[in-house]
C-alpha cells in the first residue's frame, strides 16, 4: 500500500503539469513554419485524391516544410495538422488539444521509461518541469513533434531490451519510421538504435522478419508519395555562413531542455520588469543551468555501463545497454551537427533531448545514493523552484506583451486572430497597410488567419487600414487595426 501512494503522487503531479499546459493557448507562438504547414493542411484537406488506389475526400500531404539544409521534411506533422482541421478550425482551441496530447504522451512514456531503468516516478516529474517541453507542447510546429516520439522510442527500446519479443521489436520499427518521418533531427537517435539492434540482437530480427517485412512494407505503401519526393528533389546543402566548429560542441549542452535558457527566444522578456525580479530571473536562469553538470557528470557514469554492455551483452541490465545507445545518441548527433554545422537554438535537440535527460537522471540516482538525503531534496527543491519561478515570468510576460516584437518569436496567435478579426468587419476591397514586421516578412501567417475567420455579417465598410503595434508600453507586442481614413 505504501509503494502504491509512493507511485501515485509523482502521477498526481504529472497530470497537473499535463492540464497546465493547455492554459491560455491563445499565447503560443504563430510565425512562419506554423502557418505554412496550417495551408498545405488546408489545401490537402480540399483536395480529392486517389494516391493509394482508392479514392478519398482528401489528400494526405506528401511533404512536409523545405529545410533549411535543402530536404524536405516528413508529412507526419502535417497529417496530424489535417485530422485536427477535420474536427475544428479554432487555431486556439487546436492548440489546447494538441498541448494536452502533446504533453500527455510525454507523460505517460517518461512514466514507462524512469520504471524501465528501476528510478522513481519523481525524476519524469522534474523532467517535465522543463520550460522547452512546456513551450513546444503549446506550439504548432513540426519538428516540436519530436519531442514525445522520440521519448516513445526510447521507452519503446527500453521495452524491448527488458522482453525482447517480436512485437516489442515491431513496434521499436514503427516508431523509428514515425520518427524519421517528422524531422530528419531524429536520424541521431534512430540510427544509433538501428546499429544497437544490428549488433546485438540479429537473431531477434531474423525471428521477426516476416513481421518485421509487413510492417515495412505497410510504412513503405503509407509513405510512398514522400519517398519519392524526397529522393526525388534532395539537393543537400550546408550553410557557408556558419562556424564549422561550434556544430562540434553543440551536444555537449544538450541539458539545455532542463533550463530556463528559452527565455533566449523571447529577446525582450525582461522589459518593464521591476529590477529586483530581473535580477530574481537571472539567478534563476543560473540555477537551471547546474542541469548541463548533471548531464555532464551522467555522460561519465553511462561509460561504465556501456562498457558493461559491450562486454557482457547478455549478462548487462537494460539500464547499461541504454547507457550505451546513449553515448552513441551524443556521439552521432556530434558527427551529424558538426558536420551539418548545426548548433545554437534548442529545438536542434528535440529529437534527443530524452537521452540527455537520461543522463541526468543516471547523475541524480548516483547523488542520491551518496550524499545526504537533505542535501540532495534540498538542491532538487531549489532547481525545480527557479524553473517554476522562470517559467512564471515568461508565461506572464507572454500574456502581457501578447508575445515579443523579436520576429522569430512574434505576437501571440490569440492577438493576430483577435487583429483579423477586426480586419473581416470591413469589405475585402478595403486598402491594408501593414506596419508589423512580422506579417511584412511572414505574410502568410496573416493569410491563412484571413482564410480561418469568416468575415462578419451584414453591410462592412470599405476603409483604409492599417495594420501597427499598439505601443502602449515599451516592449508591447500587441497588434491592432487603425482605420485609416474613408475612401
């Protein structure tokens, strides 16, 4: 009885963190990638098709966003796009439903993870604190979508190196291909699990194949129209502006999902703030960031257990052979960001933040094991304040400012559809000036909201409008209609 309440208050925990996440999701993010996946799953929706041999009311999108290194990403994040179009075209309400599934799988997979490696279900309560999660679970972004499938996979392989039956072994497949088809970010996990299963459980895959073959082959007919794109329109490049050695170092702060450096995203996040909770952040912001020395220190300790796994493989416990994978994860994504010469913003790591998170975890059992038990609540209490204490600031200067003025990071959803709103009271033949960089650089995030909102009933004006900051304070983010003048 007393292991049970032991197990359910970190599950108390996780489901609060789960419906905080779906609060005020008027506030997320709507920039450039959210509202062009928003109009291919517009377009696709209203497309008929008949792809797959039969004819269907819709088209699922062969494709996803261009990257930036010159592929084109998988349609997954798209397809879920579509299925949420089928059910609501409320952007806000979108986002708390994807917010809540979002957050919810990534609950219930840390849950299964932390009890694969014998930890207690308060470690995938302090990952969860991560302001990175919480931000990206509120975002309709593809490659934030990495996020919980790559936790899935990890916990999926955690699973099967504890059963290694041929469904545990099918379903590791499956979410290797899910993976891949959201972000190629995800290649840094994937091909260091393919390359585990290679070497050490051949003769589990030769027992599978035939399960393995179909589920193959299903992947292959479902993702057919990518495949031939991407293969089709590859052309790889990297950029020539960017360092060549940073790519190198990149992963070694890949602890930074565990701290409050998002913030960074949010250039402005301190305006108008009073001095002392300036100062109140920044030491917050500091504190977190004692998350890269555990991982650091975690990264250590997984070599013992990776050489474990490499000398007795069948004698190793589950939690070695994943201390190998991992290092192969950071060693992997090394290769691949050094030389992608990828490195600086956060979201880089999403498809393998959950290994760095092991690492952390792996540190902390180790403390836990040998320094006083005080020490040890006292330090976890005063990490997992600073974050809260960080991720309040943010999400409160969010609301106030509906976001930042910073381009990349922009006004809130809530408040340009709350701006287009007012833009539908008035006749399409009005004349729009827009002086809100963002909407001049990202036109299309105005587009798709001017193609979500119906326009008002009755007579509407024609006018000459203009589209500006409220500037009601430094720092204000808020976008607003001026009518201009009468034709």
């Amino acid at each position: 009885m007393a292991q049970s309440r032991l197990t359910l208050r970190p599950r108390i925990f996780l489901v609060l963190i789960v419906l905080l996440t779906a609060l005020r999701p008027g506030d997320a993010s709507w920039v450039n990638d959210e509202p062009l996946m928003m109009e291919m799953a517009i377009r696709y929706n209203h497309t008929v098709s008949g792809v797959y041999g039969i004819n269907l009311p819709f088209t699922p999108c062969p494709f996803g966003l261009q990257g930036t290194h010159g592929a084109r990403y998988g349609p997954l994040p798209v397809w879920l796009d579509q299925i949420f179009l089928a059910f609501t075209s409320n952007l806000v309400l979108m986002v708390a439903l994807r917010a809540i599934l979002f957050s919810s799988l990534t609950v219930i997979v840390l849950d299964r993870l932390v009890k694969a490696v014998q930890l207690s279900g308060w470690f995938a309560v302090i990952t969860m604190l991560s302001p990175s999660v919480w931000l990206y679970s509120r975002s309709l972004w593809d490659s934030t979508w990495c996020i919980p499938f790559s936790a899935l996979l990890l916990a999926a392989y955690a699973q099967f190196l504890a059963n290694p039956k041929p469904a545990a072994l099918t379903k590791v497949i499956i979410f290797c291909v899910l993976l891949s088809l959201i972000h190629l970010m995800g290649a840094a996990l994937v091909l260091p699990i393919l390359l585990h299963l290679l070497i050490f459980h051949r003769e589990r895959i030769w027992a599978a194949r035939w399960r393995l073959g179909v589920a193959i082959l299903v992947c292959i007919y479902v993702f057919w129209p990518y495949l031939f794109y991407f293969f089709g329109h590859l052309r790889p490049s990297v950029y020539g502006n960017q360092s060549g050695l940073l790519g190198w170092f990149f992963p070694l702060f890949g602890g930074d999902f565990q701290t409050l450096n998002i913030a960074s995203t949010l250039p402005d996040w301190k305006v108008q703030a009073p001095a002392i909770l300036q100062y109140l952040v920044e030491i917050a912001q500091w504190i977190s960031r004692g998350a890269y020395t555990l991982v650091w220190l975690g990264m250590g300790l997984a070599v013992s257990g990776a050489v474990s796994a490499i000398r007795g493989p069948r004698s190793a416990s589950v939690t070695d052979h994943l201390c190998l994978v991992a290092l192969s994860v950071w060693i992997c994504q090394t290769i691949l960001d050094g030389f992608g010469r990828v490195y600086g913003t956060m979201h880089y790591q999403s498809g393998t933040w959950c290994v760095y998170a092991l690492f952390g975890w792996i540190a902390a059992n180790w403390l836990w094991l040998r320094i006083p038990k005080g020490i040890f609540t006292s330090l976890i209490a005063i990490y997992a304040a600073s974050v809260l204490f960080g991720i309040g600031f943010i999400t409160t200067t969010i609301a106030r400012n509906a976001g930042a003025r910073y381009v990349n990071a922009g006004t809130t959803l809530g408040n340009q559809i709350a701006t287009v709103e007012d833009l539908r009271r008035y006749s399409d033949n009005s004349s729009v000036d827009i002086e809100v960089p963002q909407w001049k650089l990202y036109p299309m995030a105005w587009k798709v909201l001017m193609e979500l909102t119906p326009p008002s009933p009755g007579p509407r004006p024609r006018r000459h409008l203009l589209v500006k900051y409220r500037d009601a304070y430094p720092g204000d983010a808020h976008i607003e209609v001026e009518e201009f003048s009468p034709y």
